[in-house]
C-alpha cells in the first residue's frame, strides 16, 4: 500500500444521513405546501432502510441527523436507526430554514425535536444540524440556542458561497466555533476541496450527484491527504430512490433535486469502500473534541 492510500484510510470521516422525506426538501418546497405532507405517500422508512442495510454492509456506523416531523411518524424507524448502532442528532422539526424564523420560533421547536428524540432512543441527542445548512452569518445567534439546550456539537456551516446557504471563508476544521455570547461548541463543518484556489464543496448530498463521481473522490483525498483531516459526507434516503414521484417546479429546483438518482447508490457503495468512515461523535472523540468536552465559555 502506497503512502497516499495508507494516510487516507487511516483518518476516520464522519458520515451522515439527514433523513427527511422527498416532499420536505427546500428546493421543493414552493410547490409542496407544508400542511399537505401527512397526504403525501411516505417513502423515507423503505429508503432509510436501504442505507441501513448499505451500512450493515459495510459494517459502517453514522450518524442520522433526524427531522423531529418524521421522528414523530416513524418512531419504529428511529428504534431501528438506534438499535443498529448508529448514533442520532437532531435535524430540527419541520425543515424551516433558520433565517426565516425567529429565536423564539428555532428555540421551541428545536428543542421540541430534542425531546421526541431522546424519548425514543433514552439517551441524550448531542449533536445538531440546520436544515438546508441554515446557520449563516445572519443567523450565528442559533448557536447560542443550541448551547442552552444542551446540544455538544453543531454540523451546519458550509464554508461556500451558496444562494441559500455557506459562510465563505469559515473554518473548514472541526473545532471550537464562538457563539455571539462568548460561549462556544464544536462545529464540524461540511466538507469543501479547493481546485485553482475555489471551494469545491464535495460534502455529498447534491453535490454528490451532480458532480462527476471523481471530483468528489478527488477533493476527498485532498481533505484526507495533503490536509490531514477528517471529511463529513451526507445524504439523503431520497437520493437512493429514483421512483419518488415527480414535483413540478422550475428548472433549477428540477436540476438539483432529480439529478442522477439513478446512479447515486452505486456511487455511495463505490465511495463506502475507498475511504473509511464512522459516526461523527466517534470522529470528533479522536479529534479531542469529545461531546463531554465540547461545551466551555471564554474567560470574561
């Protein structure tokens, strides 16, 4: 084995699911009204179920970032998801995109998704990510709403250049990240590559799909190898499932949500076998950013 291969599959890298339902998607979401999801056909506990069996696999554990909405639905699901050993965090409730809410709105139903969820697997949820990666730098006030709730760790901050998302510039390390109170958590931030000096974001989910299965590789190692650390890579159960019913809306909304789901489960078997991966709060315990470390505030 050469020293590339050896430094790459000695570095631990976190993967995720973010495991919501087709019709909750945000590019979806001008042509799918929020009170018509208890109508719609439910497909996420039979794709779920495929990358658990993926996983099984491959014996790989992930962490499951879990929508408090499809907790409350498919509580047999979320049994299953703990039980096999993943780990699970919270995803918030509904999908709202935290800039459109207000504090009081994030607080309540955060913490609302907290409870179902430690409810149902009886241990404490330490880990967060936003919807649509909403934690921007008009919205950094939601970490300290994490931090009151008791969560270790957040997984929202793309450090891209994005029309809905990112913090360009953003540490791209898991470490410490300051909230506006002083108080701060661990941030493990999605995964970019730099190629001719761009941020390439190659953290999976659409970009997964969209790019070809090398760029991805490509900037993956370049994470693991020429800068030594570990990735996050995420998907979603509708990524696998190329017979979901078609949602008419515009070209772009098409564009990033259809694309190439025939293919993404032979890419996500491919991926699984060249790098190695385990659930985030493992990775983050090698990091010496243990969950039960996590949590400080700065000197006054």
């Amino acid at each position: 084995m050469n020293s590339e291969s050896t430094a790459r599959h000695e570095i631990l890298n976190a993967f995720t699911v973010d495991v919501e339902d087709y019709f909750q998607v945000a590019a979806l979401a001008p042509a799918i009204d929020r009170t018509s999801w208890g109508q719609r056909e439910p497909r996420v506990e039979r794709n779920t179920g495929v990358l658990l069996d993926i996983l099984a696999e491959q014996q790989i554990r992930g962490t499951f970032f879990v929508l408090g909405w499809i907790a409350e639905r498919h509580s047999g699901l979320i049994k299953r998801i703990a039980a096999e050993g993943h780990e699970i965090a919270c995803h918030g409730f509904s999908h709202q995109l935290i800039y459109t809410q207000t504090p009081a709105e994030f607080r309540e139903e955060t913490a609302r998704s907290k409870r179902i969820l430690e409810d149902l697997v009886g241990a404490a949820v330490l880990g967060y990510r936003a919807a649509s990666f909403s934690i921007t730098r008009q919205s950094l006030w939601a970490l300290d709403v994490l931090i009151d709730l008791g969560f270790h760790y957040d997984s929202s901050v793309f450090p891209i250049r994005h029309d809905r998302y990112g913090i360009p510039g953003a540490d791209p390390r898991p470490a410490l990240l300051a909230a506006p109170s002083g108080r701060t958590l661990v941030e493990f931030p999605m995964s970019a590559a730099r190629f001719a000096g761009v941020a390439v974001p190659v953290s999976g989910g659409g970009y997964f799909r969209l790019l070809p299965y090398a760029v991805t590789r490509a900037g993956l190692r370049q994470i693991n190898d020429r800068f030594g650390r570990p990735f996050t890579f995420y998907l979603h159960p509708w990524e696998i499932d190329p017979g979901q019913p078609r949602v008419p809306v515009g070209w772009l909304s098409r564009f990033r949500h259809y694309t190439n789901l025939h293919r993404c489960e032979s890419r996500l078997r491919r991926l699984l076998r060249e790098f190695r991966f385990g659930a985030m709060r493992e990775v983050l315990q090698g990091l010496g950013l243990a969950p039960s470390a996590a949590l400080r505030t700065h000197p006054q």
